[in-house]
C-alpha cells in the first residue's frame, strides 16, 4: 500500500510542488484517506516502469525498508510485505503491512490496487489505488488509499500527526516516483518526449 515511500531527491520533492493538483487528507473515527492528483515530469512508461516494480519502494521513498515479495495467494495476484517507518516529532512507529496488488491496463494506462491482510499487519484496515495516466509528455498520478492503524495513536495529537505524516510521504512517494522515473530515462538513453 505504501506505499508510503520517502525523500529521494529533496530537489524533486520542491520541483514536485507546483505539479499537485489536490492532496486531500481525512479522517473519519480511526480511518484515514488519502486522496493525491499529481502530474509528474516523467513520461507514462518510465513512472510506470520505475512504480510497478516494488523493489524500487525504498528508492522512491526511504521510509520503505523493505519491501518483499511473499508466495501469491492465487493467480494475478501478488503479495508483498513492506515495512514503514513513521515518526512524526517525537511519535515514530513502523507500519507492517502485507497487501494482495492487483495490476491492471486499458487505453487510459495502469492501475494498481492493493489489499491490506489484516491479520498479517499492524493495519486493521487498508485499501489503495494507484492510477498513472499519460498526459502529454507527463505522468497524471493519481492515488486513493484509506487506512486503520491497530496500533496506539496518541489521543489529543495522534490523529494530527498522522494526517501530517500522510501528507508528507504522499509528497514525498510522488516526487520519489518521478525522480526514478526521470533517473531511469536517462540511464536507457532514451531522449526527453
């Protein structure tokens, strides 16, 4: 699901800034959703190549220490664990997380959903999808993703800090994805559109 990836390049996250279109962070009772619409200076085919291979996770975002690949449940289905660290001032924790991704293509471009396993996580709940679409010579990013901790959260600044937390890392995924995705155009030679 994270899915939530960290700094690649701090000049990425910066160029990134003018590219968001919407980044909406909510709660309702323990669930949050994350609603992120970006547009990201890299062609379709190199934010997909880079995003789509979760080997890439902890490149794209240095909170992902590790993202692995575990036994599919069944046909196109793959399952991977990632493990997340979180802090926010001074409340850090790490995200387990094991998600069934599901991958899919049609003329618009790429869609990955993800499935948390609760009973394999430290998420009660947790739900993402991610579309890439090509729009001109850039990549429209877009990703939907609604979560339930089952971990403590501080009551009076918990919910804040993990809205801030989310906020972040959906910056920072983003610019991550397009960072390696301009990197990896250029290491296949391949001139701008």
């Amino acid at each position: 699901m994270r899915w939530s990836a960290c700094l690649l390049l701090c000049a990425a996250t910066a160029a990134l800034a003018e590219d968001v279109d919407r980044l909406d962070i909510g709660r309702d009772g323990a669930r949050y959703r994350v609603a992120l619409h970006a547009r990201l200076d890299a062609p379709l085919a190199d934010s997909y190549a880079v995003f789509a291979d979760f080997h890439n996770l902890p490149k794209i975002n240095d909170a992902v220490e590790a993202a692995t690949p575990l036994p599919s449940p069944q046909a196109g289905v793959e399952r991977w664990h990632t493990r997340v660290r979180v802090c926010v001032a001074f409340f850090c924790t790490h995200l387990e997380q094991v998600q069934d991704v599901r991958r899919a293509q049609d003329s618009s471009g790429y869609r990955l959903d993800a499935s948390v396993i609760p009973e394999m996580s430290n998420l009660r709940y947790g739900q993402a999808d991610w579309q890439l679409a090509a729009c001109g010579a850039q990549t429209c990013l877009s990703f939907n993703a609604e979560l339930e901790p089952d971990f403590w959260v501080p009551p009076l600044l918990g919910p804040w800090l993990i809205e801030r937390a989310l906020r972040r890392e959906a910056h920072v995924t983003a610019a991550g994805i397009e960072a390696l995705a301009i990197a990896h155009r250029h290491a296949a030679g391949t001139p701008p559109p």
